[in-house]
C-alpha cells in the first residue's frame, strides 16, 4: 500500500470567496466572480488559474438532476469480503468502475470494506447491477439501503478549513 501525502496550498480570504462562488457556480463569468470578490479580471483569473494548476479546482461539470434522468432511486451499499489482498482488490475496483450505475466508490475502516452509491431508476435494475457486482469477485456480505427521502446533497466542500 502506497502512502501519498498531500501538500496543502495557503488560500487567502479572496481564494476561499472565488471557490464559495464556483462551487455554487461555476457557469459565473470570469467578470461576474471578479465583481463578487472585489478584484479585477486579470488578478482573479491569475488566482482561479493558480487554484487550477494547484489541483484545488479538479474540474467543472454539469449536475443533473437525477429524477429527471430517470433515475429515481438512490442505493447505499455496503460490502465486506473475507479477502484483503492486492489481486482482490484490483479485481473489485476494475469490475465496479465499469458499472456506471455505480457513481461513488469509497474503501472504508470498520465494520464495512467499501461503500456503493448506485443510481438506478428501479429495484428491477437495481438488482441487475447487483448480479454485475457480485459476478466480480467474491462478496463475504452485501447489504443495501435504499434512499427515501434526500435531506441534504452538495458537492460544495467546506471552504473554513482551508488556511
């Protein structure tokens, strides 16, 4: 297992105010964000490029409303496996990756070896991706919830962390 340490950058306050701007949108004009955070163009651009090629801006996307896509249900899953080596593992990860349905992926510490966010539009299909999955590799334990009500979704990341 390879131990990776990230360098962390210093963000001043005008740093912190342009990712506020750009994670709630990031469709904002380069002269909309300056306006907001009381700089000129060139110099926001100069902070929104460092921000870039510092890797704290990964990327822009578009979101999308799942419901509207058809994809009505969302599902957690949990899964342990009895099997912690590297072969396993690469095995699990290629197979799960391919499956788009599956849209997050984390390796976790405790009780679970890994959790699944999966995007569906019903049980039937939700039960089609888990024969994908399990046809991967070998599974200890899979247990499923099912999402009934979303209080609260952003990918907006706390910015008072950030020195």
């Amino acid at each position: 297992m390879q131990l990776s340490f990230v360098t962390l950058m210093a963000l001043d306050k005008k740093d912190r105010d342009i990712l506020q701007l750009l994670q709630t949108n990031a469709s904002l004009s380069l002269a909309e964000v300056a306006s907001a955070v009381n700089l000129t163009q060139t110099p926001c651009w100069r902070r929104i490029q460092k921000l870039q090629d510092d890797g704290v801006i990964q990327k822009q996307v578009a979101l999308c409303d799942a419901k509207k896509l058809n994809l009505g249900l969302t599902t957690f899953v949990t899964i342990r496996t009895s099997q912690h080596n590297e072969q396993w593992m690469q095995r699990f990860v290629t197979g799960a990756t391919s499956i788009p349905e599956i849209v997050e992926i984390y390796r976790l510490s405790g009780n679970s070896d890994y959790l699944l966010k999966i995007v569906v539009p019903d049980i039937s299909r939700y039960d089609s991706v888990y024969k994908r999955l399990i046809r991967t590799v070998d599974l200890l334990d899979v247990s499923s919830a099912f999402v009934m009500e979303t209080i609260k979704c952003t990918t907006a990341l706390p910015l008072e962390y950030a020195e």
